[in-house]
C-alpha cells in the first residue's frame, strides 16, 4: 500500500473515510474489551485504507488510549501505510501507528466518535 506519488484529492477523501470508519468500529471493540476487563490485550481490525483487509492488530487497553489521544493517530499493520497521506510516528513489533496528514488529517479530526460526543 505503500507509495510516495501525489493521490488526487477525492482520493484522499476516501481514504480518510475509511479508516475513520475502522477507528468507529475498533472504537466499539474497546468499550467491549474494556467491560469484559481484557487491559492486558485485545485485538483490533487493521485501520488502513483497504475495505478488503482482515488483519488484526493486538494491543493493551493502555497503548489504545494512547493511539485514541490524537484524532488523527491510526493503529496500521506493517506495510499498510499510506505515505501520501500519512507518516509513521511510532513503531513496534505489532503494528505501526501512523498520523494522517493535510486533508485526511481533517477528515479524520471531524470524523472523530471521541470529539463528537463531547
């Protein structure tokens, strides 16, 4: 997925709508983990840009509040990073988090179940 050309803006729309769509849904995952007391780990889907991936990404209750504490922050498998519109801004042996950029920066703030609650 990974790719350094320019995406067309319609493009990035979608991208960035797409994994907001992954964040609601993982969002959902979390609430269940955290009542059935699963701090230790739990997995959510894969917030990259493909409707198609089935990957999971495993992570502890606190590292998901720590990806969750910027709207903009998406938790990625290795290799489903889009460097067009995002960047890596941390690693670990489990998954990649990376920062939507620009447009899909915004969408992705608007798009934010966290900010539209309060």
């Amino acid at each position: 997925m990974a790719g350094h050309r320019a995406l067309p803006g319609e493009t990035v729309r979608q991208i960035a709508r797409s994994q907001a769509l992954f964040r609601t849904i993982n969002e959902r995952i979390n609430e269940i983990a955290r009542d059935h007391g699963l701090a230790e780990g739990f997995a959510i889907l894969c917030e990259c840009a493909s409707t198609e991936c089935q990957e999971r990404v495993e992570l502890t209750q606190g590292e998901y509040e720590q990806l969750r504490q910027m709207p903009t922050h998406f938790a990625v498998v290795r290799d489903h990073d889009i460097p067009a519109v995002e960047r890596v801004v941390q690693a670990n042996d489990r998954f990649l988090t990376v920062e939507k950029l620009g447009d899909s920066g915004l969408i992705a703030t608007m798009l934010d179940p966290r900010r539209r609650q309060t």
